[in-house]
C-alpha cells in the first residue's frame, strides 16, 4: 500500500511540476487593438493604441497579431514612428493580417502604411521586457553624489513569483495526501 502511495505522489508531484513549468514558458498572441483592431482612430481616441499597450505586458517570444482592412502596418525605427514615416521599413504587411514575433527586448515601432494615418493616432508603441532574473536591485549613484541611506522599515519583504506559489500549494497538497490513512 505505501508504494502505490508513494508512485501516485510521484507522478502527482511530475505532473505538476510540468504544468507550472509550462505555464511560466507561455507565449501569447496579442491583437493589437483587442476588438478595436488595427485602424484609424477616431479624432477624440487618437491614443487607443498608446493606452492598449499600456494594458498589456509584453515579453520575448510573444507575438503582435494585427488585423485591418484597407489598411497596411509597418515596423519601423524610432525616426520613423515619431516622424511617421515608413519609407525604410523593416518589416511590412498589407494583406490584412500582420503577426510579428517579438524576438528581443526593448521598444517595437509600428505605424499605418495609409498616408495620414500615422499622423491620426494609428501608431503603436511597445516595450517588451526582458527574461525575469531574481537579482537584488542596486543603484549607483551619479559621480560626486551620496545615495541616501535607507529608512528602516517595519514590514517585510515578500517577493511571490507563480512559480513559488505552486511550489508551495504543490508541497502542502503532498502534505494533505500523504497523511490520509
């Protein structure tokens, strides 16, 4: 009996170990505009974009899916977002869907290939962030400059990833199975 006990934790604890590994590893596909899609705003909305990307985290290996009609989306660098222009793109569509990978961190560009649009609000801004690394944070202070020394603090620090959670929900539920009769 304590060895069937012990295979079905086992394969319990694998098993979610895999889900929480695959969860953590997830790509997302975002639309770009969510229903709104890919289009000239309005003269009271130009900054639809601006705020749907504020709304999103974006990470590297997931991807941006725009969808429009009569219309075209371009990548371009910082020179050509802020001056909307789409005369050196680095990557263009037209034919009504769009999907581009974000394969780095840092800012993306994009911006309507339809004349004025660009200029209408129909321009996006993201940053991605970076792979999570658990590091302390430090600060170097500008040449000639002392950093401030820390206040003392009452409360605690807790950093709480999901990885730790399901850790500690994985473990307590092995706790619970294993002291059933």
């Amino acid at each position: 009996m304590k060895i069937t006990k012990m295979a079905s934790l086992a394969v319990f604890f694998c098993t979610c170990f895999i889900i929480t590994t695959g969860l953590l590893n997830a790509e997302k596909v975002f639309k770009v505009g969510d229903e709104f899609g890919w289009q000239e705003p309005g003269q009271n909305s130009s900054a639809v974009y601006t705020q749907w990307a504020s709304r999103n985290r974006f990470q590297v290996g997931d991807s941006l899916s725009f969808e429009y009609k009569n219309d075209s989306v371009i990548e371009v660098d910082k020179w050509g977002y802020h001056h909307c222009d789409g005369s050196k793109p680095i990557v263009a569509f037209n034919n009504g869907h769009g999907v581009f990978k974000l394969d780095r961190s840092g800012p993306f560009y994009y911006i309507s290939g339809t004349p004025n649009h660009c200029m209408g609000g129909q321009r996006l801004l993201i940053e991605v962030m970076g792979l999570h690394r658990h590091s302390p944070l430090t600060a170097t202070p500008p040449a000639g400059q002392l950093a401030p020394s820390p206040q003392p603090s009452s409360g605690v620090f807790v950093s709480v990833t999901l990885g730790s959670l399901s850790t500690l929900l994985t473990g307590t539920l092995i706790a619970l199975l294993w002291s059933l009769p």
